[in-house]
C-alpha cells in the first residue's frame, strides 16, 4: 500500500470546512481555518497542514481551544495594538489581528500588534502574505509549546517560535517563512508516523544527548522531562546554535513579552494553551515610491537566481519560489496526504458524524495502525 492518498483541493476544502462547522464553528470561521490549514497543504508544509486536524479536535475537546471566544484589543495607538485572544483559535485571533494591523499601516503606514491567550495559528506565512497581498510588507511569528533546547541546556525551554516576511515582488513576492528551530515539532509527528527514526542533529533526549527516536523526543517534550528539538545551527556554538537561540529569543520577545502573555516555557500547562503571536505590517511608500521599491527587490531576486551555480546544481531558488511552484502542481494534480492522516480523518469523521464517503472517497487503511493522536 502506498504511504499517501492523493486529494483534489475541493475535496479537502469541503472536508474541512464542514468539519470545523461540525466542531462548532461559524462557517465564515470555519472557511478561515480551512485557507490556512490548506494553504500549507498547498505549499507542501504538510506539518502544518491536513495533519494538524486531530490536534485542534484535542484542543477543542479538553477546553484549551474554546470556539465561541471572541479576539478582543486591549490596548492600541494609532501604530500598534495588543489583543487577548480569550483562548480562541490561533487562526481566528490572528486574521483578526492582521487585518487589523493592515487597517492601521494603511493610515499610518506601519503597524505592529501583539496576542495573547491564543492558540496554534499554523503557518507564520499565511499572515505575512496578508499583508504582502496588499502591497505592504508584512511579519508574523509565534511562540509555542517550549521544544527548543537552548544552547548548552538539556530542558527545553523556548518554542520553535519561526518568523515570517513576505513583500511583493515579480515575478514571485519574497516569502520566507522558517522556524527558529532546526525543525518543527510537526515534522517529528511526521517522522513517528512513517516510525523512521530522525536525522542526525534534530533533537535531544532528556539528558541532553543527540537522539533520532521521534517517539521519545515527542513523550519529553508532553512530559516536560527534558530534552527536545535543536536551535538553527544545532548542539554547539561553534555550528551556530547560539544564533537560533536568539532568533528563538527575538520572536519570544515580540510575541509573549510585549503582550505580557505566557512565554513558551509557561504554556501548555493545565490546561491552557497560552500562545502568544506578533504582526507587522509597512507601507513601503513611507520609504518612498513603493514601486520603485518593488522594483529594486525583483531586480535583485533575478540577480540571485542568476547567480553561478555549485557543481549538479540546476538552480537557485529565491524564498517563495518553491511554495509558488508547489501551489501550481498540487492545485493541478492533487494534495497527496500521508495514510496516517488519512487515517486521523475517518476517525475524526467516526467521531463528529461526518460521512466518510462522501468526504474522502472509498478509504482503504487495511494494515494502517490508527494514528497513536486518537488511541
């Protein structure tokens, strides 16, 4: 049997939106959670994507995520603003937040806002490419469930707290989206699933040794007994761990500091998910012709592309590039979504009353375990 079944989008579309509807949701709710959860999907960030599911049903289900909370700003200037998510949907609290901080920026021409009491968002670059959409630059980040390993630590104590930047530009907007972490805690999920053990230089066991047993590094970090996932740059100074450390830190300070919220190693803990996000949005006209600006950055995104080559290497990439070209093939030939996943929705199907057929088609999971999120 092969480890994917290949979906159309509409089809997923359609699931998800009545299974959020089916969760509680408004539909015009319900359709925002879809578009983020199915742009990573699109993007081929499968982490964050159809796979993620099962979590927000947990969530929801144990009072940490409650559906009919309502954003709230607390506190604004005419540049800025903090919301209380009121322990909402992290995507809910941060469309809220970045169209929002899109209004201000549009009089003011920038805008920063910070959230907190709220939950997953998933991906970072949904809401940076809010903002690029319009013509602005735009930044979102987020803290999460402690998993990175500080440098010379063995607890985890920060997020894989990523940072995202989108800004138009032709022929592909610049979209960078990365997490502060060697990995996503999505991607281990991924990697337990398939039960293949993890590349080197991933994660640590709880007594701070390297460790390719995704199970256990998981089990730690739910556990808090130490261990965890690695900054950017891996175990030791000398490769560069003490920079993702601090970019982990930045965003840490943009997203729970400034808000006041709950830091990463705070959250998650009885019962309350306690995420904290931040935004940015600038009009580049407050640097001058914003087309010009525009022009300046493609030019010198054609610059790098074009740039010589390693030796095998057929081309360059510019960030966003490869999400633009994945969003193409998988609009065009369907969204492949891993066997266990799969496996998640007819069980989230079993469990709400949704019709499996008429969702997902005749599903064969003959030798497929139930995926260990709903045992």
């Amino acid at each position: 049997m092969t480890n994917t079944i290949i979906y159309r989008y509409d089809a997923l579309k359609n699931f998800c939106e009545d299974a959020f509807k089916k969760l509680g949701f408004s539909p015009k709710d319900s359709e925002i959670i879809t578009d983020v959860l199915l742009l990573s999907d699109l993007y081929g960030i499968e982490s964050h994507g159809m796979q993620r599911l099962v979590r927000y049903h947990k969530g929801i289900e144990k009072g940490m995520i409650k559906v009919d909370a309502k954003p709230e700003i607390v506190f604004e200037t005419p540049v800025s603003l903090v919301i209380d998510g009121h322990d909402g949907m992290g995507q809910l609290n941060s469309h809220f937040a970045m169209t929002r901080t899109i209004e201000k920026a549009q009089k003011a021409g920038v805008c920063i806002a910070t959230v907190r009491n709220s939950n997953h968002f998933g991906i970072a670059g949904y809401y940076a490419k809010m903002a690029s959409d319009k013509g602005y630059i735009g930044f979102a980040m987020t803290n999460s469930e402690a998993i990175m390993v500080p440098t010379f630590g063995r607890m985890a104590m920060i997020g894989s707290n990523p940072i995202a930047m989108a800004m138009p530009a032709k022929p592909y907007p610049f979209f960078f989206d990365a997490s502060t972490t060697v990995v996503t805690r999505g991607k281990l999920e991924i990697y337990n699933k398939n039960n293949k053990p993890l590349p080197e230089g991933w994660a640590l066991d709880k007594n701070g040794k390297g460790s390719t047993d995704a199970a256990d590094v998981l089990k730690n970090i739910v556990a808090k007994a130490g261990g965890g996932i690695m900054p950017l740059g891996g175990e030791f100074e000398r490769t560069g761990s003490h920079k993702g450390y601090g970019y982990g830190m930045v965003c840490e300070i943009f997203c729970s500091i400034l808000s006041q919220g709950i830091t990463s190693n705070r959250t998650h803990q009885d019962g309350k998910g306690g995420t904290c996000h931040g935004f940015a949005c600038i009009d580049p006209k407050i640097f001058g012709d914003a087309q010009a600006i525009e022009e300046k950055l493609s030019a010198f995104l054609q610059e790098l592309r074009q740039a010589p080559k390693s030796e095998g290497a057929e081309r360059i990439y510019t960030h966003g590039e490869k999400e633009i070209l994945a969003y193409a093939d998988r609009m065009k030939n369907g969204i492949a979504i891993n066997v266990h996943t799969v496996a998640e929705m007819v069980d989230f199907c079993s469990f709400v009353g949704l019709e499996v057929k008429r969702y997902l088609g005749e599903v064969d999971l003959d030798g497929i375990q139930r995926a260990s999120s709903y045992k």
